[in-house]
C-alpha cells in the first residue's frame, strides 16, 4: 500500500534548493562530530539536534525486528528523510517502513518518496514533543503517509493516526486516533508490533 498525495502541487525549484543546502548543512555539522537533521517545510529549513536515548533506540530497534519476523521482504529505514518535492515538504522520521516493490520504484538518494512510505512511525523526544504532535501531525497528513505511529515512552502511549484527507478544508488524519498503551499488540499498517517490552523514560 502506498500513500497518495492530498494537495496541489508547490513550487519544486525552491524546495530542490532548499533540499541541496539540507544536505550542505547535515554534512558540515557531521564533520564537526555534531549530528543534526534538517526539515524543510513552508521553504524554510528547520534544524535540531539529533542525540536518541536508549529506551528511544531500543524501541525502534524492537520494532524493526517484528516487522521484518512478520514480513522478510519489508523495507525499513530509521532515520531517514521522506519528503514529498511536490509540496515542498521533508522529514526525519524516526523509522519508515515501505514494501519491497515501492522501495524498488525509489529512483533518489536524498529521501524516500512519502507516496512510496506505507508507515511512518516517531518516538516522542522528551525533550521537544511538539515536532512529533503538532508539526508532523500536521505535515504527513499533507505529504499523504497513510499511517503515522506516535510512541510517546514518557507516559506509555501510543497513537495511530491514518487515513489522510483534505475533506475538512486542510490535510488531517480524517479516521479517529487508535490509542494504546505499552504493553498492547497495536497494528501499525500491514504490520502487528507486541509493544510489551517498550521501555519507558526514567522521570
């Protein structure tokens, strides 16, 4: 299954710019031994730091691994750029999961086609929740990701947003958030994750 994009094309020459100076900036902090991700939204880029937790990476980690237990031929991709050139939209999402036949259709290097991603899936930082609850709620309804998975380890939550639309006047996420908590089997997509062993934030 793949995304569909849910909104009139933007202006792709600016955003092939902005998406070059992304790649300049990631590569001149990296070579300082800093690490940092780039977005690009409204052609502004927006940059933070990148320093994941253990229960942060464990999480990712152990979702990984059930769904490639469930699907060998899953594609999935943590840290990864998706962007959508039309809109003018990039993101790093925590983890991505596509299926072998739209990962083969990919044709660039910089980021993964969001009509190509079937799952999108965040791990709240404790740190700056509102990119995951606010900024990407609102900007991956708009680049068309189906389903987008927020794990929040500082209360136990998890959220599952899909069905994208523009029916309201704007892109949402038009079917009503599914909520659970740690210790839920939470489908997410094609795929079933056992959240039984997700960490939490130590307070």
């Amino acid at each position: 299954m793949s995304a569909q994009p849910v909104e009139p094309a933007g202006q792709k020459v600016t955003y092939q710019r902005l998406a070059e100076f992304v790649e300049v900036i990631e590569a001149q902090v990296e070579n300082r031994g800093d690490v940092v991700r780039a977005d690009i939204t409204n052609q502004e880029i927006t940059v933070h730091m990148m320093s994941p937790s253990k229960p942060h990476g464990k999480i990712v980690a152990r979702i990984i691994f059930q769904i490639l237990s469930q699907d060998p031929d899953a594609v999935t991709l943590a840290e990864t750029r998706v962007d959508h050139p039309e809109l003018g939209l990039c993101r790093t999402a925590d983890l991505l999961v596509m299926t072998k036949e739209a990962d083969e259709q990919e044709t660039a290097d910089f980021a993964a086609f969001a009509p190509d991603v079937s799952v999108v899936i965040e791990v709240v930082s404790p740190s700056d929740p509102g990119r995951d609850y606010v900024a990407k709620l609102r900007d991956y309804p708009r680049m068309g990701i189906p389903v987008y998975v927020i794990v929040d380890p500082r209360d136990g939550t998890i959220t599952v947003h899909s069905g994208p639309d523009t029916a309201a006047g704007e892109p949402r996420y038009a079917d009503a958030p599914r909520h659970y908590k740690f210790g839920d089997t939470v489908q997410m997509g094609a795929w079933s994750v056992d959240t039984a062993e997700f960490p939490r934030y130590r307070s």
